[in-house]
DNA sequence: AAGTCGGGGCC
DNA sequence: GGCCCAGACTT
C-alpha cells in the first residue's frame, strides 16, 4: 500500500533511533543487550549510573568490576564498612556519590528491594531526576524522560532549541516526551547517549552517519556546533597551602578528613587550609625537608597548588593539628583521592626509605 | 539561579 | 588551556 510505504521511507525519528541502536550500541558490562527481553539487575543499572554521573565511561568500567565482586548485590553493598567502600571509590572523584552511595543501599535492602517507579527512586539519596528517570526506564521500563548531558545535545541540535541550559531544559523535556516509545523507553534512552558518545560529539559531529540527519532542524542549516547554547564559565581562582609528610619507622601519618565538603570522609595526607594568599606553617618544629617540585590539582572551581614538606620523627605524636593520625606503612598506602597519591607518590619518590634504628 | 563538588581525556 | 563527561545537592 502506498501509504504504508510512505510511512516506512519517512520512518519516525524514534523508529530510525532504535533500529541505529540495535546495530550500533555499545556494549558495556552493566547493559543488556538491546531488544532483549530480560530486564537488567536494578542493582547493576542503579550502581553503575551513579559512577557515571560527569564521569567518562572508561573511567568507571575498572571501579564497576571491582564494587560488582566485592559487593555483588544490594544486601552486601548495604552491609559494607564505610571506610571500605570509600577507599574502592577513591580516585574516581565527587566523593559525596560514594557516602549516599551506601545510605541509599541501607535504604533499599530495608524496604526489601529498589523502587520500580521514578518518583519512588528519586527519594533515594544521590539520585537526581536524570538518574530516576534512567532507571525508571532502563531497569523497570517505565517510559520517562531521560535527559543528561549527552541527550541535552543531541535533542538541542534536533529541535534546533535556542534556550541556554539549563535553563531551557524543560522545554526540551516536552519536545523530547512525545518520541519517547512506551515498548523500549530504556533502549530509547541510551541510544540518544550513545549517538551522543558517538556521533553527535560536542565538536566535529559526524551528521554524515547519524541516523537522524533527515530529521535535524540544526543540521539542515549547518548549525549543528551552534547548539546547545551554554552560559559563559567564571574563572578559577589558584589556591595554595602545604601538604606534611609525617614519617616514623617506615609508617606515614594519615588522617580522615571531615564527613561533608571536598574530599569529604577521605584519607588524607595532612596539612594547611587552602587558601588564595597560601599557607606555609608546619605542625610542629622538626628537621623538615622541603620538596623542590609542588604538586597542582585542577578542581572544577579552584586550582590548587600544594608544597610538600616531609619530616622523620624519632617518635609517634599522638595529634596533628587536631586530627588523630592514621599511621600507615609508607609501602602500601592506599584509598587516598588522585590529589593525593600523587603527593604520595612524589615524597615516595624523593625520601628514601631509612633503616630501622 | 548560582555554588559546590574530582578527575581524566580530548582538542 | 578550556571543555566535556549517563548530575546531585545546598543555599
């Protein structure tokens, strides 16, 4: 019929994004394959999107693999020590994931399971709308709006939206609501993020692949790096301060900083406020060594640069500047941010290790 | 609405 | 060096 064929060749958006999805889609170690008829592990889908949230996929591939072994269901992640599960988060950054992380599988093995609906999820601490919406969608098959960074892009450039973000981002949920389908609202969803990984890239999108050129109002004017249309960033002030190297018969002091703010619940090397006119003092008065080379950290609102000033004590101290110090073999330190291991690692690298008195 | 909150990979 | 990444939470 002439009809029917009119309507395959201009086949819907929606229809042409599933069918790139069943040829094209990753294949990641928390994803079902698409089209399949078994549901993923809410488990698997919740942990792994709160390890993506503004982090890269290859980044979270090892941190998934090792949190899925040592805590293979919600009932054993809930029953984790704290300091365990922040020394497996350590290194893959905006620490605040890891501590709702854990109170919301307290949270979910005490009800006896994961809420299967949105707004039930978006109760759970450390999940936001796009997060309920994406596990609503991808573990439950619910048909909610996902939107993250990557369908903000591809769906500014379809409907060619010159609303700034985030401003404009419910006028683009109630453009995209309408092509969600209700049968795959889960593979819908991560097919826009994967054509957003893959082809409609922040620069140099790859329009000539994409499955939805026919139906893009940005490219059909050549617009398409124009959009999505963002607000200017605000500078990054520098901030300095010093980091002590605390040393005694082979064990390093270590401390934990406080359970809220940057870094929060971490192990720390201890030292100074950070501060934009920088802090030099030291604890207490010792034959302290200062390290040639600094270390810098870029943060997303500040960059910081740490001295590291290292000291051997004949003896173990009891506090530092007001923190009980964890002593720790120098050899086998482990569970500290990337800032600093890196510190870590520089003093390892220029203070030799001594012989035992 | 604006700030806070990591770290890495890419251009 | 700036931008982006399967954002959430606080004020």
């Amino acid at each position: 019929m002439a009809a029917n064929q009119q309507i395959d060749a201009a086949a819907s958006p929606t229809r042409k994004l599933l069918s790139w999805y069943d040829a094209h889609a990753r294949a990641l170690p928390w994803r079902a394959p698409p089209g399949s008829n078994a549901l993923p592990d809410p488990y698997r889908v919740w942990l792994s999107e709160i390890m993506l949230q503004q982090t890269t996929v290859a980044a979270v591939g090892p941190y998934f693999e090792r949190f899925l072994a040592l805590w293979p269901d919600v009932q054993a992640l809930a029953a984790a020590d704290d300091a365990d599960v922040m020394r497996e988060w350590a290194g893959l950054g905006y620490y605040a994931r890891a501590r709702n992380l854990l109170a919301a599988a307290r949270a979910v093995a005490a009800r006896g399971g994961f809420p299967a609906s949105e707004s039930g999820l978006r109760e759970l601490p450390g999940v936001g709308p796009y997060t309920a919406a994406a596990i609503a969608a991808i573990a439950f098959n619910e048909p909610a709006v996902v939107i993250d960074g990557n369908i903000e892009r591809v769906a500014s450039r379809l409907f060619a939206l010159p609303d700034a973000l985030p401003a404009g981002r419910a006028r683009l949920a109630a453009a995209l609501a309408p092509l969600v389908p209700p049968d795959r609202p889960g593979d819908f969803a991560q097919a826009l993020m994967d054509l957003g990984a893959t082809i409609c890239t922040p620069r140099s999108p790859r329009c000539l692949l994409c499955p939805l050129n026919g139906n893009c109002l940005a490219h059909a004017t050549g617009q398409q790096e124009a959009f999505p249309v963002k607000p200017p960033r605000k500078a990054r002030p520098l901030k300095r301060g010093t980091l002590w190297w605390i040393e005694h018969a082979g064990e390093v002091a270590l401390v934990r900083r406080p359970p809220r703010g940057l870094l929060g619940g971490m192990l720390a090397l201890p030292g100074t406020a950070w501060s934009v006119e920088g802090d030099m003092s030291l604890p207490f008065p010792a034959d302290w060594q200062l390290l040639e080379t600094p270390v810098r950290h870029g943060f997303t609102h500040f960059e910081l640069e740490l001295r590291v000033a290292a000291a051997h004590l004949p003896h173990r101290i009891a506090h530092i500047a007001g923190h009980d110090p964890l002593w720790t073999p120098r050899n086998s330190l482990a569970g500290l941010p990337t800032l600093f291991a890196r510190a870590a690692a520089l003093a390892l690298a220029h203070l030799p290790e001594l012989e035992s008195a």
